[in-house]
C-alpha cells in the first residue's frame, strides 16, 4: 500500500481555466456568472483564453503561452510543483485538436497529483460552489518518494 501526503490549500485558491477554441464562449459566460466566486481566488489560463478572461471579466490572470504552443505544459508543470489547486478545462470532445498528447499529459497530471478537474460547465459549477472553496483543505498525494528512490537495476529488461 503506498503512503500519502497531505497537501494543504489555502482559503484562496489556485485556479487554472483552460478551453478549446469552441468553448470559449461557454467558459467565459460561466466565469462571468461564478465572478464573486472567482474574483478572491488566484486565477490561471492559457494564452488565448487569459487573455479573454481578462478582458471580460477585469480580473488580473496568470496568462501561459497558448495550450498547443506549451500552455498546457505549462499548466501540468504548475501542477508538479503544487502550485495550482483546481483544473477547469472546458474541452471539446467532438473536435480533433493539434495538441491532443499535451491535452492527455494536462489531464494525467491533474489525476496523479489529486487536482480537481471540472470539464464542464456541469461540474465546475458544481466544484466551484462546493464549501470546500471557500475554506482550508488537505488534498491527499500519493507519496511518491519511494517511487522516486527506488533502486533501477539496469541489468534487467524492461516488462
């Protein structure tokens, strides 16, 4: 059984809001209507859809480089290193998209690392109205230090 960790989320939180191109209207009318809700958080985006979000809203955002130009990348590495707590990503299903091996690497990242993911406007609503927001919370990791310190015998061929 592999140990966890805690951790912990401050009142304010860190939120990242990502869309595809023909979703960004929808994640737009939903952040104009979550506002108030939105408006004492600490809030991410990708390229395009920041800066949209900026313009709409009057929030100051945290805006990363377009996702298929490694915005999505950059997200996950946020992530990794614990510094963003919710992932809303308002992606398009029917669509192909460029990018979708950076759109697959976001969304893994957020499972392995236990970052709430809303996909939709469903379930961000959902997430976004939920008491947890509004207080402290411990999200628990797996604690991936044995994992990382585990002997490789280079010897042995791969499964």
């Amino acid at each position: 059984m592999i140990a966890h960790k805690k951790i912990p989320m401050e009142h304010d939180k860190k939120i990242a809001l990502v869309a595809h191109d023909n979703k960004k209207r929808d994640l737009v009318e939903w952040a104009k209507y979550n506002l108030v809700l939105l408006s004492h958080h600490q809030v991410f985006a990708t390229g395009t859809t920041g800066k949209i979000l900026e313009q709409e809203l009057g929030l100051d955002i945290v805006t990363f480089k377009s996702g298929p130009l490694g915005g999505d990348q950059q997200i996950g590495a946020m992530i990794v290193e614990n510094k963003i707590d919710f992932l809303i990503f308002f992606w398009d299903p029917l669509e192909p998209q460029p990018h979708d091996p950076d759109v697959k690497a976001l969304l893994r990242m957020a499972v392995v690392w236990n970052i709430p993911i809303a996909c939709n406007r469903s379930s961000a609503d959902f997430m976004i109205s939920s008491p947890l927001m509004d207080g402290e919370y411990d999200r628990l990791v797996p604690d991936y230090e044995n994992y990382i310190a585990r002997k490789l015998d280079l010897d042995e061929e791969d499964d």
